[in-house]
C-alpha cells in the first residue's frame, strides 16, 4: 500500500525591491502568479519587513485571487481580496512572519501588501516569499 507525504516547493520571492522605502499609507502588488500548472494544495506565505526606527504599526497581506490569467480581484478594496494575516513592524530590526498555509490556493493570484507601519519601509530587507505545497504518494 502506497503512503502519501507533504512536499514543498523551494521558495520564490513574488515582491522584494518594490517593498523597499514602501511610504506608509501605501500599497503594492506582484506581478501575477499561476498555480494552473503546479497545482498546489496549499501556499505557505513569509513575509520579512524592515521599518524606520520609529514605526511600530502593522503591514496587512493579501491575496487577490483570479479564475484565468489577468482576471484577478481589484484591489482597488480590502473586500475583495484575502486576508492572510498582518506583520507588527518594530522599528529596530526586521520582523519575519510565515503565515499559516492557505488550503486551495487559487489558480492565479498575486500577493497585495499595505503599509500601515507608521513610517516608510527601510531601503533594502524586505522580501515576500510563497512555498507551495503538494501530495505526492511513495
């Protein structure tokens, strides 16, 4: 009889310099990314921010999910996306955070973050990163 274990994909860093210096109040989106032909079961978001010296609020996450390439949800609202979690800056040293997985990724997806740290992110160490995650029988 066959076993099943839990495979996972190297990590692919979907935003990294666009979040450098990101102003506070502001908003940034991947480019697009497919699962149509990985076909994860799961995605395991991490997100490494640095802040100013002084910001101590949150940097929200989301997914914006789409059925077909280029038909992702607008951003333009909060209501259309998913929420994966929220990262507390603390102004002193870079804060790691690996959200717990999301089951059923959709098929394609970009990553949407919001600075609500108080302050700009730092200028450089700041990356977001999925791993995906898939069955594989042995």
């Amino acid at each position: 009889m066959a076993d099943t274990r839990v495979t996972y994909t190297a990590p692919v860093t979907v935003l990294s310099t666009t979040l450098n210096s990101l102003a506070n109040g502001a908003v940034v989106t991947s480019a697009e990314q497919s699962n149509a032909t990985t076909k994860h079961v799961g995605l395991i978001v991490a997100v490494e921010l640095a802040a100013a010296t002084s910001a101590t609020g949150v940097v929200r996450v989301f997914l914006a999910a789409g059925p077909a390439t280029s038909k992702t949800a607008t951003t333009a609202s909060t209501n259309n996306l998913i929420f994966v979690g929220s990262v507390t800056v603390n102004g002193t040293t870079v804060v790691r955070s690996t959200f717990p997985p999301l089951l059923n990724p959709p098929q394609f997806y970009t990553v949407h973050l919001i600075n609500n740290a108080g302050q700009s992110l730092a200028s450089s160490a700041n990356t977001v990163q999925v791993v995906g995650i898939n069955y594989e029988i042995v």
